[in-house]
C-alpha cells in the first residue's frame, strides 16, 4: 500500500500541471493507496484559499475520486441530487 500526500491530490483534482497531474492519475489509478485524514483536511484548505474551490466544489470532487471514508458519515454518503446540483452551479465556466 502506498500512502499519497496533498500534493497528488491537489494535482489530480486542479489539474494545474498536466504532467504531474498525469502522474497523480497513474498513482491514485494503480491502487491499494492510503489517504490520511490529515491529507484530505489539507487538500480541502488548499483548494479552497489558494485555489479558491467553493465548498460544494471541493465536496464533489473528493467523493468523485471514490475514496471511502473511515467512519460512517454523513459526509461519506454519496451526493444528494442538490449537492451536485450545487456543485454543477458552482463549477467555473
């Protein structure tokens, strides 16, 4: 198992570089990866002060990459039809 930091998913979810984007891809896409809580607490604050995602939009693009979450939650429940709805209105154009 391999253990993936805020970097590649970052790069995987902005896309900002297309060649390490690229390379994110294939490690996510390779499997058996761990994703620390720590990981996902600093993706979410990434992408939304230095990339300026809104709520909704870093919500549906860290379900969109499928990853479970630890404990039963709320959060961890697949999109309600609102919350793509809001996510669709969100996206940049």
């Amino acid at each position: 198992m391999r253990a993936i930091d805020t970097n590649i998913v970052v790069r995987l979810l902005t896309a900002d570089d297309a060649e390490q984007a690229k390379a994110a891809r294939g490690l996510v896409e390779a499997g058996d990866i761990f994703l620390g809580v720590t990981v996902l607490l600093e993706a979410e604050w990434v992408l939304r002060a230095g990339y300026g995602f809104a709520p909704a939009q870093i919500v549906a693009a860290l379900r969109g990459m499928g990853w479970a979450c630890p404990a039963p939650t709320s959060a961890c429940l697949p999109p309600s039809e609102k919350e793509k709805e809001d996510a669709a209105r969100a996206a940049p154009s």
